[in-house]
C-alpha cells in the first residue's frame, strides 16, 4: 500500500537539493565562530546562506536571525520583543494578537500574562477565521502608547485563512507600535516580502517548505530590540546564542530560495489540486463543507494547499483513523504531542461549537503532491465517512 | 479477527496486544485519555493517566508493530464513573469505579464505537478466561494465577460484550507475562502494577472527595456530611469526623477515637448515616451478614433463577459460598457462611466453580 501523504502543513518533504547541501556539509568540521580556516570555511556557508534567504525573503542579511524553528523564532519575537519595548518604556505591557494564532505564539503570551505582567488581548476573527481589523484598530487605538507589540500569523495552520498583515501594520505603525508575524505556512505558498510587508519581525521554518527539521529563522528588522531568550555565545547579532549548524542553515536557504522562486507555479498547481480535492470530496460526501476562504473569493484568499472540511456526525479521530488504514494521511487539526484529540482552538474562535470543532479534517497539498493523492482520497471518502457515521463516542 | 487492544501504558495490556498479533488478528493499539487535566491553561486541554502512562503504550505499540492512536473519552469517563463514584460516597456507600468503568467505558462506549469502526473484539490485559460452553454462550472464568485474577472486575459484562473481548492473559501467572514482555523487548517488563484508583493521584480518596465532592453536590451539603462518630452500643458520641466520605463499613483503622472500648476489643464502621453525618462503630460481630440484596444485576449468559454457588464481595475478596435468587432487577443472596464488614455500594459477583455467572451491586445487608 503506497502512502497518499496529505499533511503537508505539519510537515513537508525535504526537496532533494535541500538535502544535497545538507549532506554536503554534514562531513565538514569548523565550527563559523571558530578563527582558522575551517572555522572561515563554514562561517562562509553560513553567510551566503543568510544572503540567500535575504535575497529570497527581501530583507537585509543582518536582519536574518537562525533559530532552532518556528517555536523558537515565535517565542523570540513575543518575548524578546515585549521585554525590550517595557525596558524602553514600562507602560507598555499590551500585547494584541488573535484568537486563531499558533500555540508556538499563544503560549508564550499566556506565559508573559502570568509571569510578566502583560495584558494580552486576542482580537476575534469571524467565521472563515480572518482577524476583525476594526477590532484591532480599537484595542490599539484605545491606548496606542501601552502596547509593546502586535503579532499577528501570515497564514492560519489550520483552515488556512491569509490575514490582512498590510491593515495590521498600518494600524501598529501609525503609532511606532512592532509588528510580528507568524509566516511558517506562508513562505513558498504565497508571495512574502519583507520589507514591503513592513512588518517588524517575521518567523519561517525549515521543515514546512521542503528544508529540514531543527532550523529556522526570524526575520528581524536592524532597529528593533530583541532581548534574549537564552543566554551564552551571543552568536546571532547578541539575540540568540548557540553554535551555527551550518548543515542545517544551508539546507534551509537552498529550499527558501527554491521554494520562493517556484512559489506562482506551485501555487497554480496545488491551488487546482486543492479545488479538484474540495469538489470532488462535496461530491462524494454532499454535507461536508470547507471551513475558512471560499474557493472563488477574491477578497478573502486561503493557502493554495490547505482543504479544512468538516464532516457533521463523524468524529474526526474515527476519519483519522479508518483513512489512515487505507493509507491516507491527514489531521484533524494541528498535532499534539500527547497525541490527545482536542477541539480546536481556531474552530471554536471561529464560532463552530465542540461537536463542529470535532468533526473536521485538514487535508494539506504540497510540492509532491499528486492528482492521484487526490483520486485516491475521493475514491475512500465516501465510505469512510459512512463507516465513521454513528460511531460517535457520544 | 480486526482487534483493537485497549493498551494502558502498562505491561499486561502490552502483552496481551502481542498475544493478538501472534493470535494472526490485524491489531490496532489505542490508549484511552480518560482523566481531565485541569492544571493545563490551555482551555479545554486534556491529559492522559499520564503523558509517560500513554507514552509508554505508544513504544509498547512500536515495538509489537501495531498502528496506535489516543482516544480522549475523558467526558464519558468523567461523567459514568468519576461523577458516580463521587455520587455514591456522598450517599454513603463505597463504589468500585473500576468495575463502573468497565461496564461503561471499556466494554461499552469503545467497545461501540471499535464495532462501529469495523472491529470485531476488543482486547484487554485482564486476567480472565473466556471460552464458548455448550450451550454456546461464551463464558467467563477466573484466570489461572488466582493471584491476579480480575473476573470481578469484569463480572458486568453481558454476553454481547463478552462475544467481542479477548483477554489473552488469562491462561498465565504475572510472573511469566513479565518475562514475557522482557522477552519481547517490551520497556515496561518492569512497570509497577497499579493499585490505586487511576483518577485519585496519590490514592487519597478522602481527601480527593473532600477538595471534589463541594462543587459535586454544592458546599451545603457537603458540610453536612461532617459529623458524630456514636458508639453504636452505648450511644455515646466518640468523636467528631469531617466527613462520611472517609469511612467504609468494616473500616477499622483510622477512627482516630481516643479511647479503647470498655471492654478492650477493636471497634468497627457498623453504619454511614450519610443524612445526620453520624458513623457508626462497634465490635466486629455486628458486621456479621448473612443475607444480601443487590441491585442492578448484569447476568453474563442466561439469568439463574435460583443458583447454589459462591460470591466475592470485594475486589481480591474471599468466596463465600452461597444461595442466589434472581428475580427481574434485583437479587437475594443468602450466604452459607457468614462475610463481615460489606459495603453496601460494592459489587456482589457470583460464580459457579470458576464461572462468573453475573453480579449486582449490594444495596442491603442483614
């Protein structure tokens, strides 16, 4: 049984060039902070690899910070970022954000709301998940000058709602206030250019656009402060510290670099799949619906490869499951570590109660996808879904 | 045979996935996510037993080579067991939750929902036999090591249920099934058993009710719950307690009474006035029973009218042998040789030689 793999937006394969710079680098001693030869010779991979991701991304190569990730980039952002703008000034501890983002963002403002003093505000999305800009544009405006920081996701993970980062920023700049953004999803699958966005910080992950595990990045512009998370070497402009891996950071900017420039074609490509998939699985299934930016909006657009659908009367860990059998593999939703299904936290700040929350899917294209992935879906759904009927663990 | 092996994080239920993998059934590892965890902030965040407890079952699942999944079945859980047995302490009777959670959870809400999915039998690591008598009905008995054997806790479940269980460790004694798991290069060889009740952490019930039982059954009430300990003989009050909750009828330890009894014997829970909040105490004769009523009764096969057999009357209990009378829901039981201390609330099972014939929770005793 060959696998139909069908969650790209938890992970994606690596693409092979990514994985020739990796291996090519893997067998080379030099550590870049090291003064000798070998040390210059890695510190060289490094620095190319951060003119490359900055030619990709359209910042500076100073404004490339290499992280272990998303989860590390994010918590940089929010964290270092709230600390450094209180120091300047201690009214600041507002923190506006939404209901929808990840937890890599949602978690550490929790934590500063509990630790630190801050005053976290989630602004309310509406049913297909994008964030209420005049909500936003209050919750600032209310007291422009407490607010330390304002993040907002490029993309949702889940049902793939693109938010509108150019109002967001309008709004915050206006008034001097940071910008971050969570773009893990988005870069490789929608145009992302920093410097035109006008964001302040941005956050891109290896492994979700064909790089590996383990490596990351936060854009961060030159003028913002960032205090650190972890302290030592001060190895990444004093912001982060830890020794370069110098295989994992040229790998990431050979698949930054590869997924940007084929970011139009594949987006074509997988946005037809994407719709091919949608249609034909309403077709087999005719109440299931998809969550999040309609097909033929223009107004309000999704990620090209994300179809969230929700099968009403099904328990979608049952779908997970009996597709999974057939060698389908999708989400409910975004993973969890304790493998614990819970109803998610997007879907219900998008209005679905628990029972709508728990009965959906997160079908993800990526760039291996195949129409047959998704022939081979539209032949098992319709009765996985009947078999899945009835069996609610009520 | 598709399986579905309910798999806990422990040893017995690991082997008993792997028995069913050599057995040649197309296996299938779950781990049930069963208590809520409120510390989390994340709303509506749910833990396992433990994240080691589902981990632990994930590896055993790698190492058989079985798919595995979690299922969260923590309101059902929560709702059929956890709230029953706050309910029936605060009436003054001592539940077995383990036995509520089988008849409701395992073998009922999974065990529905696998048959629904396409299974045809859920597997478990309780020590119990089953096999097909001549009549055709599956039966149960005890398991060979009557050390560990677990047929009371399982003395609720019908013939449906039975049809579709497997429990490939009745014919083996722990030890061997430990060595077995070492055999099988399975991690938790050596995992301590587990005693306690799984959702009372550090197997406090009393005070597990005491900081739970306020939100169950309202602050009111829960205070009048509070009250006298009465010599049951002299009617002269002992002592004061803070709860019915932390008493069990035949308990003897634990009443903190500062004097002996006149005339120097140990003195018993006799009664749990659950209304008034009095406890009841006295020498271990007036525990004596020799007849018992039972409610809810569950039958495994055909319900025996009138039966001459044994009954177990708690978890690793004696067998008392006995005279069973069934009528449509309630059941008389008249024992041949007298049991102390029994709490109504506690499971009356009953057995045919190694046979569990079926079982009623006591409501009376006399």
């Amino acid at each position: 049984m060959s696998t139909v793999y069908l969650d790209h937006a938890a992970t994606t394969p690596m693409r092979p060039a990514a994985i020739e710079a990796m291996a090519a680098h893997l067998a080379d001693v030099g550590n870049p902070s090291s003064l000798h030869a070998s040390g210059r010779h890695a510190r060289r991979v490094v620095e190319e690899s951060r003119e490359t991701i900055a030619r990709a991304m359209n910042c500076r190569p100073v404004e490339v910070v290499f992280t272990s990730g998303g989860t590390d980039a994010d918590n940089l952002a929010v964290k270092g970022i709230y600390w450094s703008r209180r120091a300047q000034d201690a009214r600041r501890t507002r923190v506006i954000s939404t209901t929808v983002e990840h937890h890599a963002v949602l978690d550490p403002l929790h934590w500063l709301g509990e630790h630190e003093g801050a005053e976290v505000e989630l602004v309310p999305v509406d049913d297909r998940a994008r964030l209420d800009v005049e909500a936003l544009r209050a919750a600032v405006e209310r007291d422009p000058e407490s607010v330390a920081l304002v993040t907002v996701m490029w993309a949702n993970n889940e049902v793939g709602t693109l938010q509108p980062i150019e109002e967001v920023v309008a709004i915050a700049a206006a008034h001097g206030i940071p910008v971050h953004t969570d773009a893990v999803q988005a870069v490789g699958a929608v145009p992302v250019d920093f410097a035109a966005s006008g964001v302040d910080a941005l956050t891109l992950t290896g492994h979700k656009l064909g790089g590996p595990y383990g490596v990351g990045a936060l854009i961060v512009r030159r003028e913002v402060e960032v205090t650190p998370l972890a302290h030592g070497g001060g190895q990444e402009r004093d912001i982060r510290s830890g020794t370069l891996d110098t295989p994992g950071i040229a790998a990431l900017a050979v698949a930054v670099e590869l997924s940007v420039k084929e970011q139009p074609a594949h987006a074509e490509r997988v946005g037809a799949l994407r719709d091919d998939l949608v249609r034909r699985v309403i077709e087999q299934v005719p109440d299931a619906h998809l969550h999040g930016a309609p097909l033929d909006s223009e107004e309000l657009r999704r990620l090209p490869g994300n179809a969230h659908i929700g099968f009403p009367d099904c328990e979608g860990d049952s779908l997970l499951m009996l597709l999974d059998a057939r060698g389908i593999e999708c989400s409910t939703g975004s993973a969890c570590s304790a493998g614990v299904p819970q109803p998610s936290h997007v879907l219900l700040a998008m209005g679905c109660d628990e029972e709508q929350a728990r009965h959906s899917l997160r079908f993800t294209l990526g760039h291996t996808s195949t129409a047959a992935d998704v022939d081979a879906l539209v032949r098992e759904i319709g009765p996985v879904v009947e078999r899945a009927r009835g069996t609610k663990a009520s | 045979m598709k399986v579905l092996a309910a798999m806990s994080g422990g040893v017995d239920s690991a082997v008993a996935a792997a028995r069913a993998v050599d057995a040649g059934h197309d296996v299938t590892g779950i781990h049930l996510a069963l208590s809520r965890n409120p510390q989390s902030y994340r709303s509506g965040a749910r833990g396992c037993c433990t994240i080691e407890d589902s981990n632990d079952a994930r590896r055993a699942a790698d190492v058989i080579g079985i798919p595995f999944y979690v299922w969260d079945l923590s309101d059902r859980f929560h709702q059929d067991v956890v709230e029953d047995f706050m309910d029936e302490y605060a009436a003054g009777r001592t539940p077995n939750p383990c036995l509520r959670c089988n008849e409701k959870i395992k073998f009922a809400a999974v065990l529905e929902r696998a048959l629904g999915l396409g299974f045809d039998a859920v597997a478990t690591g309780h020590y119990a036999r089953l096999r097909t008598g001549p009549d055709g009905l599956i039966e149960m008995h005890r398991a060979v090591d009557h050390g560990k054997d677990q047929s009371y806790v399982l003395g609720v479940l019908d013939q449906h249920q039975l049809r579709h269980s497997l429990f490939p460790l009745g014919d083996t004694t722990k030890d061997a099934v430990r060595a077995e798991a070492a055999e099988r290069g399975l991690l938790v060889a050596d995992k301590p058993d587990s005693h306690d009740i799984c959702f009372v952490a550090d197997g406090d019930n009393a005070g597990w009710l005491r900081e739970k039982l306020p939100e169950r059954i309202g602050s009111d009430r829960a205070r009048q719950l509070a009250g006298e300990i009465v010599d049951d003989t002299t009617g002269e009050v002992l002592g004061r307690h803070d709860g019915t909750y932390a008493f069990t009828i035949g308990q003897r330890r634990g009443l903190r009474i500062g004097r002996p009894a006149p005339d120097g014997k140990p003195r018993f829970v006799l009664d749990i006035e659950p209304v008034s909040g009095t406890v009841r105490v006295g020498p271990r004769e007036r525990l004596r029973v020799q007849r018992l009523s039972g409610i809810r009764p569950r039958w495994c096969g055909s319900v025996p009218r009138r039966l001459e057999g044994t009954v177990q009357l708690r978890a690793h209990g004696a067998e008392h042998r006995a005279v069973v009378t069934a009528a449509d829901d309630a059941v008389d039981i008249e024992l041949l040789e007298p049991a102390y201390g029994i709490a109504p609330g506690q499971a009356a099972v009953v057995y045919d030689g190694t046979r569990v014939v079926g079982s009623a929770t006591i409501a009376t005793t006399a």
